[in-house]
C-alpha cells in the first residue's frame, strides 16, 4: 500500500505543477496580448492622426483581433468613423496630379459631378 501511495503522491505533484506552469503561461500570455493591443492601438491613433484612414483601420482591427475585450480598439474604431463621416477625408495634392490625369484645357468648363443614385427604401 506504501508503494500505492508513494505513486498517487507523486502523480498529484507533477499534476500541480503541470497546473501551475500552464495558468502561469496563459497569464503570460494575457498580459503580452494586452500589450500588443496597447501597441497597435497606438499604432492606429497615429495613423489617424496623419488622416491615414485605411493604416488606422488596419491596426485597430489587429487590436481587436489581439484583444477582442479591450474596448481600446473598439474606441479607435469609432473615431476612424466619426473622421471619416464628418469629410475630415485627407484632400489629393493639387501640385502633383494622379498619374495618368491630364490637367483640364483652359477655359474649359468644369468636370460635372455624377448624379447621386435614387436612394433605396429600407423598408424601417
């Protein structure tokens, strides 16, 4: 019986240490996920703040990714919309045409814009 109970003793022991190395490693983890997301929520703002729309998106939806409970980057998301929808749209430098665009003769009436699409009833 004393061999029996030398056995189960030391299975229970690596079990809990089994135990603690994993919840240790998964702490680890959480906390460099946080971190991460802390980095690319940065990332994001920064990008947002040089009007670079499409490199903000692309970091807050890796912050998200990272960290799905953080609201940071749900928080990042929402000021990309706001931006986006308010016209703080970043304007095309009028010094340096578009490759390919030729510049309008003189004189020569303006481009006309297109005719907005009929709007389609939801149904709400």
């Amino acid at each position: 019986m004393s061999k029996l109970t030398s056995a189960v003793g030391i299975i229970l022991i690596a079990a809990a240490g089994v135990v603690a190395a994993v919840s240790t490693s998964h702490e680890d983890v959480l906390k460099a996920n946080k971190t991460l997301c802390a980095k690319y929520t940065k990332d994001a703002e920064s990008a947002l703040a040089s009007k670079d729309f499409k490199g903000a998106l692309k970091f807050a939806k890796l912050a998200i990714k990272v960290d799905p409970s953080n609201k940071s980057g749900y928080n990042v998301l929402t000021k990309i919309s706001d931006a986006q929808c308010s016209g703080n749209v970043p304007a095309a430098s009028s010094a340096t045409p578009a490759k390919g665009a030729t510049a309008p003769a003189k004189g020569a009436a303006p481009a006309k814009k297109p005719a907005p699409a009929a709007e389609e009833e939801m149904g709400c």
